[in-house]
C-alpha cells in the first residue's frame, strides 16, 4: 500500500500545481490586459493633449493677430 499512497500524493501535488499554475497564468493575463488598456488609453490622452496644444497655438496666434492690429492703425 505504500506505492499506492505515494502515487496518490504524487497525483495531488501535481493536480495542486496545476491548478495553481492555471490561476496564476489567467491572473497574468488579466493584469496584461489591464496594461494594454491603459496604455491605449494613454496614447489616446497623448492625441488630445497634442490637438489641444494645436488649438492654443491657433488661438494664440489669433489673439496676437487681433490685438497686433489696433497697434498697427494708432500710428
């Protein structure tokens, strides 16, 4: 009967390990899911803060011209 007990340890263990291993690798997974989705988002905040810096270089350039020309029509 020792064989027995030892190969129905040797089974448990293994079965232990793998389910351990199958949580583990779905946890992976999930965090580089996690990761992919914030660096998405991220690069999607990097294109909004580039169009938003567009959009104040143009308004700037708006208001200097705006205020430029009254200077331009004094002298």
């Amino acid at each position: 009967m020792e064989w027995v007990q030892a190969l129905t340890v040797i089974a448990s263990l293994t079965a232990v390990i793998g389910i351990v291993a199958n949580l583990l690798n779905k946890r992976i997974e999930d965090t580089n899911r996690r990761i992919e989705d914030t660096n998405r988002r991220i690069d999607d905040l990097k294109d909004d803060i580039r169009e938003l810096r567009q959009e104040i270089r143009e308004i700037r350039q708006l208001l200097y011209k705006a205020f430029e020309a009254p200077h331009r029509e004094e002298k």
